[in-house]
C-alpha cells in the first residue's frame, strides 16, 4: 500500500492509535489510513452515540498539517474527496467514497481526539456538518469585518449594547428606531 501524501515514497504499516483501532500508518509523513470497517468496529466496540454539538471544543487549534494536492486512496485507488472539520480545527480530512477508508494527516488524530471529535469522521462528510463549518466560518469573517472595521473598543461597545437590547423587553421598538430614517 502506498501513502496517498508520498506516492510510492511512503509505505504504510499497521499501527495501533487507539485500543481496538488498527489503521495504517506512513513510515514517511506519519499520516494515518483508517480503513472502514476498522472504523466502525472500533466505534462499535465503544458504544458510539450520534454527536451532540454542545459537547464540541471549538477552540482554534493553532498547527496546520494538511497535506496538498489530490490524494489517491490507497486500497481500491479511487480519488479521495476532503471535508473541512471546523469547530476550531483548521484542516480538511479525506475520504475515500469507494471504499469509505479516511486520511489523517500527521497530529490529525490526536487533535480530533483532544477536541472529542475523532468518533465524527464519518459525519464531517455529510451536508449538514459542511452546512455548520461553513456557517461559523461565515460569522467569524463578520465578526473580523466589524472589528477592522469599527475597531476593538467601538466593537465591544457594540457587541454589549447589542446584547442589552435583545435581553430588553421592548427591543422591537428600539430595533425599529434604529432602522428608522429621518
């Protein structure tokens, strides 16, 4: 089996990264091949229950360690697709949609298990994940606006009355002034 990152460079080895989860790993990158059915055995084994987002650490994780350019899948050597994780953690996993295998690249693991999110793999695929990582990159990229734009201290001024007036019993008066042109 070859690494999807190093090609012919990298050869994959079985290694153990969690108790009952065998995957193969590069003796190269370090990147990690979670076969499927590894996965979900493993998951199984540990009595998985669908995921609750309150329970997610959005926290930034600071490290990137994607790899670049088209990954290959390294047992049915179909092309895999990539999932953007979100909620803090700044990097796309692959998937392979053949064979259902998933690339983690080197440390990938280890911060998806820090932030409870290494029993979601399978779900950072689908639409209503993407939907949510998209969302929060969208707010984000508001609230960066508004602070370039207005500055730190004007922002903060903001975001409090903003949440004064929505706590208030007549916020829709106070809205409807607000938009109100004379």
């Amino acid at each position: 089996m070859d690494c999807p990152v190093c090609k012919n460079h990298g050869t994959l080895t079985n290694k153990q990264i969690e108790k009952d989860l065998e995957v193969k790993e590069c003796e190269s990158c370090f990147g990690n091949w979670i076969p499927s059915f590894e996965y979900w055995r493993w998951l199984e084994k540990h009595n998985w229950r669908p995921p609750t987002e309150s329970g997610i650490d959005s926290t930034t994780v600071e490290i990137k360690t994607d790899s670049v350019g088209g990954k290959i899948c390294p047992e049915c050597r179909h092309i895999l697709i990539s999932a953007k994780v979100g909620y803090g953690c700044e990097f796309c996993i692959e998937k392979c949609n053949h064979c259902g295998g998933i690339w983690l690249d080197k440390d990938e693991w280890a911060i998806l298990k820090s932030k409870k999110l290494n029993d979601q793999l399978h779900y950072m695929f689908s639409h209503i994940w993407q939907t949510r990582v998209k969302k929060a990159e969208n707010e984000a990229h508001y609230i960066l606006f508004l602070k370039e734009k207005l500055g730190e201290e004007d922002f903060n001024k903001l975001f409090e009355f903003k949440e004064w007036m929505l706590a208030h019993k007549e916020k829709d008066v106070m809205i409807a002034h607000l938009i109100h042109r004379i």
